[in-house]
C-alpha cells in the first residue's frame, strides 16, 4: 500500500509542481485533508447526535412529570386506573450517587496505597509485574465482574457478613437500621465494592504516573533533611499532586456512575429509595438495562431515556471537571 | 547537628519509624488486596468456565431452557460476537485513525482540535448505555426500524472510535518532525507525508490501537441489549437481530436454569481471555515499540 502510494509520488511528482512550485498539490491532498477533518467531525457529530437523541426521546417524559420526574419516587410502568401509569427517578438517581460515592471512599484509600507502594516501597523489577497485574483489572469486562459479583460475591457476602450482623444488632437501633436489608448479598453495598474493584485500577495507575512525574529533587531533599518515607510520602509527595489526584478521582467517578452490567447483576433492582446500607436499589444505568427491552409503552421508553440524560449530564460534568483539574494528559 | 540530637528525641525518633513501617505495611495490604481481587476473579472463572467446556459448547446453538447438561453451545453467539466486532472496528479504524491523523497533523494546536479533543475524550469514558440508546434512537427506532445486527455494530463502533483516535494521535505526535521535512524535501505534499511515512512509522503504534479498541468493545454488553438484541439461533443476516456472548452470558447467567449458567460461565471465561490478550499483546507491542525510542 505505501509502496504503491511512493510510486505514485514519483510518477505525479512533476506533475504536481504547482505555479509556485508548491510540493504536493494534485495528490489529493487536498482529499486527504477534508476525510481527516470530516472524520473529526464526524466525532463532534455523535456526541452531539447522542445529546440530541437523548433530548428528543426524554422529551415526552419531562413535559408530562416536570420537576417531579427528579423527585419522585415512584415507578409503576403498568398503569391501572387506581393507580396510573407513573415514573419518577429519585430512586435511580439516589443509587447511582450513593453507590458511585461509596465506591469512591472504598477505592480511594487502596488507589492511594497501592500508587505509593509501587513508586516508593516495591522492587523496581517487581513494580513493573504489579503494575501490570493491577492494570489488568481494568481490562475485565464489566460482565464477568457482574458475574462474579453474583455467584461468588453475593452469596459469601450474605452468608459470612450480613446474616450475622443481622442476628447480632438490635434492629432498632442505629447500626441495625444501617445494616438492615433481605440477607441475599444483592445490595447497595456490594455494588459499590464491585464498583470500587472496577474503578481501582484506573485510579491507582493515574496516581501513579502522577507520583512518578514528581521531580526527584523534591524527594532526595526531604530524605535528606532525615524523613522518614511515610513523612515524605505525607508531607512532600501527596501535596504536590493534590490537584491532579482530585482529577483523578473525578475520572474513576465518572466510570462508576455508567457503570451497567456489573451493578445490574448485583443491586436488586428496587425502585424504591434505599433505606439502608444492605438495602437493594438500583442505579440509572440498571435500571434501563434491565426495563428498556421489555418496555412496551411509549411514556416508559421515554421515561428511560429520559433517565439516560440525567446519567449523561451527570457523568459529563463529572468528566469535565476531572480534564479541567487533570489537564488533558491523563484523562 | 550530629551531636546536637538530644537523648529525649529517641521515643520520638521510636514513634516515626513505628508509623513509618504501619504505613508500608498498609500500601502492602492495599496492593494485596488489589492482586487478590484478580486472582480471585480469574480463578472462579477458569474454576467455574474450564469444567463447562466441551465440544458442543462451540459447535452447537444455544439451548432452550430446560435442556440436559451439557447439551447445546454458544455457536451463534461466538458467530455473532465476532461480525458485530468486525463491523464496529471496520468502521472505528476508519474513523478513528483518520480524525487521530487530522488532530495530530492538521488540527494540532487550533480551538477547533481542542475541542474534537475534548469531545473524543468525553466519548471514550461516556456510559457504554448511553451509547446504546443514542444507536436504539437512530438506527433501531427511526433508520432501519427495528433491531439488528448494524445498529450492534455501529454501537461497539461509537465505543472503539475513541480509543483509537486517541492512540493514533498519541502516536503520530511521537514522529519526528525530521521525518516529515526530510519527506517535503523530496517534494511530497502533506498528505503523502503522512500516508506513506509516518502512519508507515507508526505502524506498531496503530496496531496497538486498534488492539485497545477491540478489548474496549470485545466484552461490552449495555450498548448490544437493544440494538441487536440477541438471537437464539444462528444468523449471518446484517438485517436481523444478532446473538453475541455478552447478551447471551446477561440472559443465561440470570436464569435458575444450570444448564444456561454453565453456559454463561463458559462465555465469561471467552470473553475474558479475548479481552485480556488482546490488552495484553497491546501493551506488550507499546512497550515494544517505545523502547526503541
């Protein structure tokens, strides 16, 4: 293909000598230009199709609920006359926050750990290895996390965790409230646990490429001043690259709030508000995965999409604040 | 200094280094953790995906539910796993490594490829089933009317568009200017420049796009549920609903039939070792290729 491309070069190259002799004009060059750009804009074309799409499909269901589509909690998509047909996403958007903000808490403390661990503490020939090992979570599909959440997770969590915090708390008081829920290990929280072993990865490898580009002078002083490497790591090392990390942070948000499968497979899938910690729920995300297929009425297809533009402004201002404070390097 | 270290400093001095090896011993535990979660992942899946296999698994259609262990396979879905992802990284190559070239060399620093630039990365890290219900408006509802195999391909498609135009930039900007110059100066145009030296030049880089690409859409589920929905037998029909393994693990895995969860773990443990070679050989070829920088 090149070779073809060099010969042709030198059979047009006289030929192409234009009235300046500017090289190259009469290749299709010009050509060559307007498909490059036309596919960047192409790129700019789907998100903005994606935008529009999600408008005009939400559309029907915004106008008919108004603000109380974001407040309520109710969703009946089988409508009888006592009780007629209803959608209101305060339950999905509840749990895509909680459980994308309990990941975080959960994740965030390991990304730490594991960043500081790789530049600091392990062998350079090692770090590699475990670099790679913990980069390799990343690549699972969001699937067979979903799977392994389910069959392997689920049921060791309800059996060694739930069920006897449930016999042994007082259901009254504050931790059984907090630790209440049906004991079938399908809950909010192990939804974020998964989420937090999905979004670790992503994480931990921008923390560490972060803690790398610290100039080394910064480091070899404080060591030199006698520190210890906790006080380098504490005092020197985590400050410089404070703001890049909240970035950081904000990318791996970004990923847990669409997460899909993983959390379908794992959440419950309860409209209602979650009342506690092992409460079953459901994210935006699940809950179009689940209802879209089988929705059979217009104002239910219209509700999920309108759900799936919430989800889109949300992750879209999660991600823009992630690249303002990352630069675009690291995103 | 050295002799000024008065005598009560040595609890102090005691306190640091007892923080000092908590904190080591908690960044261990944190890594450990992280590995354990690998590892604990991959072996349910070779425990619970090894022990499924067998040669019907690929040589025969999904079963029906009900059916004796060990009957039927994932045939259709191997099949159409494989032509969703071959029409979405035909069309994402193209995309991808063309608007990757136009940011790179014509774009470069103008508002505009900003811009693009922003836009490509707010596509690589949107909800894989946002992308699907932007296809399921397009395709399935308004152009072709109901769910079929294209409107799965051009879902993996929007996906792998990012990743590739990112790597394509990424690698193009590693090129020497000398190589561009040392081209013009033998009168190519821009263009030829850039057709027959530097994406020649970068040829590793570009594979390793496009292997990211397809281990970024190879296990994606959200955005195939409703736009080629699914298939329960075998179909090469681009017109037609489409099994892939991915809907095939979401809707066997759910059931209460052992038969279909057999099957299910059986697609989980292809899938993941599609998806982590491909990151793998990836990687191993960018690493390869930057060493000899």
């Amino acid at each position: 293909m090149a070779d073809a491309l060099m010969a042709a070069m030198v059979e047009q190259a006289p030929r192409s000598k234009g009235p300046r002799g500017a090289p190259g004009s009469g290749n299709g060059d010009g050509l060559f230009h307007a498909l490059c750009f036309s596919a960047a804009m192409v790129l700019m074309a789907t998100l903005a199709g994606l935008l529009v799409a999600l408008l005009i499909g939400g559309w029907p269901a915004f106008s008919r609920f108004g603000f109380s589509f974001f407040t309520s909690s109710v969703w009946n998509p089988s409508g009888t006359p006592d009780n007629p047909e209803a959608y209101g996403a305060a339950g999905p958007i509840a749990g895509t926050l909680i459980t994308a903000f309990i990941a975080m808490l959960l994740a965030f403390p390991l990304a730490v750990g594991i960043a500081v661990f790789l530049v600091e503490f392990c062998p350079r020939r090692l770090a590699h290895w475990v670099g790679i090992a913990v980069e390799l979570l990343a690549g699972i599909p969001s699937i067979v996390y979903g799977m392994w959440g389910l069959f392997v997770l689920a049921p060791w969590f309800a059996e060694h965790i739930q069920t006897p915090l449930l016999l042994d708390l007082d259901p009254d008081g504050f931790w059984g409230k907090l630790f209440s829920g049906v004991p079938n290990g399908a809950n909010i929280f192990t939804a974020s646990l998964i989420l937090a072993i999905m979004v670790l990865p992503y994480i931990a490898t921008v923390f560490r490429e972060l803690l790398l580009s610290i100039p080394p002078y910064l480091r070899e002083a404080a060591y030199g001043m006698g520190c210890t490497p906790f006080e380098v790591v504490r005092n020197i090392m985590l400050p410089y690259i404070r703001r890049s990390a909240v970035g950081a942070v904000m990318l791996g948000l970004g990923r847990a709030l669409g997460e899909t499968m993983a959390v379908t497979f794992i959440i419950g899938n309860s409209h209602a508000l979650p009342h506690s910690l092992f409460d079953s729920g459901s994210t935006i995300a699940s809950t179009i995965a689940n209802e879209f297929t089988e929705a059979t009425g217009d104002l239910h297809v219209s509700a999920l999409i309108a759900l799936g533009l919430i989800l889109f402004l949300i992750t879209f201002a999660t991600l823009a604040a992630a690249r303002l404070l990352l630069g675009r390097e690291k995103l | 200094m050295a002799n000024g270290v008065p005598m009560a400093s040595a609890p102090r001095h005691l306190r640091r280094k007892l923080t000092n090896y908590i904190f080591v011993g908690l960044t261990s535990i944190a890594t450990a953790l992280a590995l354990a979660a690998l590892v604990m992942i991959l072996w349910s899946l070779v425990a619970k995906g090894l022990g499924g296999i067998n040669l019907a698994a690929i040589t025969q259609d999904q079963p029906g539910g009900g059916a004796d262990m060990g009957q039927g396979g994932l045939r259709n879905g191997l099949v159409g796993s494989l032509i969703l992802c071959a029409i979405g990284m035909a069309i994402a190559l193209v995309i991808g490594i063309l608007s990757g070239t136009w940011l790179a060399e014509y774009g470069d620093a103008s508002r505009l490829a900003g811009t693009v630039r922003f836009i490509n990365d707010v596509l690589l890290s949107a909800p894989s089933i946002l992308v699907g219900l932007f296809v399921y408006e397009l395709l399935v509802s308004h152009l072709v009317g109901h769910f079929s195999a294209i409107a799965g391909g051009v879902a993996l498609a929007v996906l792998a568009t990012p990743v590739i135009t990112r790597t394509t930039e990424d690698i193009l900007r590693l090129q020497s200017n000398q190589l561009r110059e040392a081209g013009m100066a033998l009168g190519a145009g821009k263009g030829l420049v850039i057709r027959a030296i530097i994406w020649r030049a970068s040829r590793t880089g570009l594979v390793t796009g496009g292997l990211l690409g397809f281990a970024r859409i190879s296990g994606e589920t959200a955005p195939l549920l409703f736009t080629s929905l699914g298939n329960p037998f075998l179909s090469v029909n681009l017109g037609q609903p489409m099994a892939s393994l991915p809907t095939i693990i979401f809707n066997f895995a759910l059931s209460a039939d052992d038969n279909w969860r057999r099957l299910a773990w059986v697609a989980a443990l292809i899938i993941a070792v599609f998806v982590l070679s491909a990151n793998i050989i990836g990687r191993a070829l960018a690493a390869r290729g930057s060493s000899h920088k």
